[in-house]
C-alpha cells in the first residue's frame, strides 16, 4: 500500500502553528503573576489539556517556565537570561536618570521603545515611597497610536501622511501630553529621545495623576531626554 506524502505546506502551516501556540504560552504564563495551571493555559489557547502540557513541558526543558509543587507553571530563570541583552545599552543608560527623575517629581518613569507598530515598554521605574502604582509593567505593550508614548514615539519617527497633529506638535515642542488613553485616569508626558537611525524610536514617559505636576517637569523631562540623546 502507497504511503502518502507528507505535504510540505501543511508541515509548515502545522510547525508555525505549534510555534505559535508555545510562544503564546509563554506569554501567557509571563503575564500571570501567581503563575497559571495546565487546565488554566489550555483554556486561554483554546486547545485540548494533552497539547497545553505539551507545550508547557517543552518550555520548561529550556528553563523559561518551571512547574511549582502547586502544579502552576511560573516564568523561570532561563527569562532573564534571555532578556538580560534586550535593549540593554539603552536600559542600562537610562535607570539611573530615570531613578532620580521618578524619586525627584514623586512619579512613574517609563523608557519607551517602537516595536513595528506598538509601544513597548522596556524599562518602568516608580518613586520609593509612592503609594501610587501604574498597572503595566516592562514588556507591556500597547498600540503607537495612543498615549503620551505612543505619540512621542511618533514624533521621534519622521512625519508620515494624515498624522495625528498631536504628534506633529510632539515633533515640534519635544513633549506630548495625554489622558486615560493607556492608564485609566493617569495623565501622561512623553518626550522622545534621539537615538542612531540603526536604533527603533524610543521615549521617556512619566505616568502620574496629576496634569499640573507633569506640566511642571517638562523641562527637567527634556533635559534628561537630552542627556540620553548624548550617550546614544
């Protein structure tokens, strides 16, 4: 009896797909600060269980997730590894200045970079004695076309057609200002930093309740940005 070919579209469309579901798992589990169990995992990807413990054992053998005695899977060390190396000459120039800017004003600092189209965040530092916590965290994501750095990385890209004018005044002053479009009821400043044309677009963001003190930090804001701007 004729043994069928395998079809190497369909291997391929299968492998991307198997790919594409571990890699969500790991975001997944990531994301979930008290971990999340087989069951949990296999729901959020809308497969069976047998395929979640498939994907998650495979991600466990390089060490990025680790399944607790609780029998949930946690993100693990072979994570920092990983992300030691990501964005790190501008993390490592940025934590200081941002250190001392978020304890100085009293209130979140966020270094921004583009990823395609959204705005990541790759480095969030907060005031030691705030009792104000922003809810994203480093690796949080949101769309280019919304927030303060959405629009300041925008304006740190050259102009493109049909624009938002928020972001061509951002490009013009060195600053934009915006409310409860990523955090709910947060104002936000962005001010983007120039970076080599090799680099993606990044910007410093600072979150806070208050519209009157991020107004009152614009020009502490663009000096730091400028400070960052010479180290690139």
């Amino acid at each position: 009896m004729a043994t069928p070919e395998t079809n190497p579209a369909q291997t391929r469309a299968a492998g991307t797909q198997t790919l594409a579901r571990g890699l969500h798992a790991l975001e997944l589990v990531s994301c979930s600060p008290g971990g999340m169990t087989i069951q949990e995992v296999a729901e959020r990807l809308g497969v069976h269980r047998s395929i979640a413990t498939r994907l998650l054992s495979t991600i466990a053998e390089f060490h990025l997730v680790n399944r607790g005695p609780d029998g949930r899977y946690r993100p693990a060390g072979g994570l920092a590894a990983l992300a030691r190396n990501v964005y790190a000459s501008i993390r490592e120039q940025a934590a200081p200045v941002m250190q001392e800017l978020a304890e100085r004003i009293g209130v979140s600092v966020a270094l921004f970079v583009a990823e395609t189209d959204d705005a990541v965040a790759v480095a969030v530092t907060e005031p030691a004695n705030s009792t104000v916590r922003v809810s994203f965290r480093e690796g949080g994501r949101h769309p280019l076309g919304r927030g303060a750095a959405g629009y300041a990385l925008l304006a740190a890209m050259p102009p493109r057609e049909g624009e938002d004018p928020r972001v061509t005044e951002g490009r013009r002053t060195g600053w934009v200002l915006s409310f409860g479009e990523v955090e709910r009821g947060y104002w936000g400043l962005g001010v983007p930093l120039m970076r080599p044309a090799n680099e993606p677009a990044a910007c410093l963001t600072l979150i806070g309740v208050s519209k009157e003190v991020l107004e009152d930090s614009i020009e502490a804001t663009l000096l730091v940005a400028d400070e960052l701007s010479d180290l690139g």
